[in-house]
C-alpha cells in the first residue's frame, strides 16, 4: 500500500525531492503522494522531521 501524508505536514518540502518517482508534490494545504507513481520505498518518510507519510 502506497504511503500517504497525514495531517502532520508542515509542508516543509523536505519530503519531494527524495521522491525517485516524483510521487509527491505540493497540495493546497500539505504535500500529496500520488499512490499510482509511489513505490513504497520510504526515502519520504526517512527525512521528514515530523513523521507525516506514513503507510495506513
């Protein structure tokens, strides 16, 4: 299952760059991961300093 944002993100941008897949990208009021391009991999969860993605 696909990582998504909770409602922690402080919208840092931390997370996007570390995408390989390009899985996420800015939202209205949090970043957002496309669950078609991501891969599970983590990178984004291993640098964001809040812990918002996260697999449901």
């Amino acid at each position: 299952m696909s990582y998504v944002i909770s409602e922690e993100c402080v919208s840092c941008g931390a997370c996007a760059p570390e995408c390989p897949t390009q899985a996420i990208t800015e939202g209205d009021d949090k970043y957002v991961i496309d669950p078609e391009k991501c891969i599970e991999c983590g990178a984004c969860a291993d640098v964001c300093p809040v812990g918002a993605p996260h697999q449901p």
